[in-house]
C-alpha cells in the first residue's frame, strides 16, 4: 500500500526511485527491528512484546487514519476509501489514433 500511495504521488520518470526508496526503508526497518526488538524482548519477556506490538499497530493505525492527507476530515475519509487522494498527480489522457 506504501509503494502503491507514493506512486500515485509521483511523476512516471521518479517512480523508480521512489520504489527503490520504499524497498529499502522496508528492508533496513526489517534489519534494525528484529535485533533490536529481540533485545527488547529478552529484557521485558514476549508476554509484554505482544502488548508493544499492538501499540505500534494501533499508533500507526491512528497515523495513517489522521495524517494521511490535507487535514483530519480529509485523512479519515480517504482512509475509509470515502475521499480521493489529494496529494495523487493527476493522470494524463493519451489520445489514441488508429493507424
């Protein structure tokens, strides 16, 4: 969903490099989190993991309904697939011709 949000935002020539950026946010978060949360899970024990990770759901769950787009009213309802992305570049019509 990432991937396919920031592709709406771009231009067809930086999609590439936005995808490329996205993979690779995804992959270093992968790396960093799973050393790091194994640590954190030795510390606190797994009980207690599960309870972290439903609060880092819940909080990018309350991001992504709130922050999504231009304000509040506007976020919640493209969340909800009510509303239009207001930051997508609008398409460009090809006219086609027969040959």
């Amino acid at each position: 969903m990432m991937i396919t949000m920031m592709a709406d935002r771009s231009q067809p020539q930086e999609r590439g490099q936005i995808f490329a950026i996205c993979i690779a946010g995804l992959d270093l978060g992968i790396a960093i989190a799973a050393p790091l949360l194994g640590i954190i899970a030795e510390l606190v024990g797994y009980r207690d993991m599960f309870g972290y990770g439903a609060a880092m759901t819940s909080l990018a769950l309350v991001l992504f309904l709130t922050q999504s787009s231009k304000n509040l009213s506007n976020s919640f309802r493209f969340a909800l697939g009510l509303a239009p992305d207001a930051y997508a570049l609008k398409k460009l019509k090809v006219r086609s011709e027969e040959i």
